[in-house]
C-alpha cells in the first residue's frame, strides 16, 4: 500500500475543507457589509490556519476611495500588535472577489504567499499581476460569492455603476 498516496489525498481533502470553512468566514464579512448598505465583499487574513484578520468593503459606509475588504481585513490583522514581515509570509489571504490592482498590490507589498478566491467570474481582478509576482491563486468558484455579488449589481446598478466608473471599469493589469 502507498501510504504517501493516501496521506497526500488526505491533505487534499484537509485543505479543501479548510478553503470552505475560511472562504465562508470571508462570505460572513461580505453578507456584514451588504447589511451595512455596502458591497457585499468580504475578506480574512489566516495565519498558520488561524483568522488574524478580518475584513469587508466599506466604500459607502465610510465614504472611502480604498476601503476595500482585502485592505480591511490586512489592517485589522494589526489592530492587536503590528504583524512582522514573517507573519504575512506565513498567511493566506481569503477574499469573495478576484482582488482589484490595488488590493493585489497590497498582498505583494506584504509578501502574502497565497490568496484564495471565492469567485472571478463576475469580476476578474488582478491575478495576473498576483501570479508573476509569485503568489499562489486558487478561485473556489464559489456560488454563494458569485450569486452575493451578482444579486448586489442587479438591485443596485447605479451604485455599481458609479464604483466601476471611480476605476475606469477596469480592475486587471496590463
């Protein structure tokens, strides 16, 4: 019997059910801001398989140009003591939406290895710029991200529509 065969399936399975129970977290953060009259995004920061941080959009409750969930969940990872540079080298960051150029610069700056991804259907961010820089990308394909966000466009287009215009309807990279 190869017992490395069944242990590496095992592990699969450890990190998926890992992946959903975070990735369920971050949708937790999106369904507060939905709540609180805002984009329903949501993220958590997870260090050595522990929530360090947790975050959601907060550009219409705040008024703010860079309120993001990601941005959010990385400062409030800090509001207890200041994380050290191996902190985010040990973390994963998981968010509901493919992470803008701004967010991603953010995980690059802060050497945050991997970001896992509810989904990237609705809107596709910056995960070029993510990858050749070195971080692991995985995008769950999540339903509940996707519906979450695509029901938040349909009851309020022009909101959105305003949002998208303040980053020329644009959140890749060249």
């Amino acid at each position: 019997m190869n017992y490395k065969v069944i242990i590496g399936v095992f592990m699969d399975k450890i990190t998926e059910i890992d992946d959903n129970y975070f990735m369920n977290e971050a949708i937790y953060e999106a369904k507060k801001s939905l709540n609180e009259g805002g984009i329903p995004i949501g993220a958590v920061l997870v260090k050595n398989g522990e929530i360090v941080g947790r975050g959601h959009n907060k550009l219409i409750q705040n008024n703010s140009a860079i309120l993001h969930g990601e941005l959010d969940a990385i400062e409030n990872a800090n509001k207890d003591a200041r994380l050290t540079g191996e902190d985010y080298k040990k973390s994963t960051l998981y968010t509901t939406l493919s992470p803008c150029p701004m967010c991603s610069g953010a995980v690059i700056l802060y050497n945050i290895p991997k970001v896992v991804i509810g989904e990237n259907k609705t809107l596709l961010g910056a995960e070029k710029l993510l990858k050749t820089n070195g971080v692991e990308v995985i995008s769950l394909n999540n339903p509940e991200c996707k519906e979450l966000l695509e029901r938040y466009i349909k009851e309020n287009p022009e909101t959105w529509k305003k949002e998208l215009e303040k980053v020329d309807n644009n959140t890749t990279t060249k």
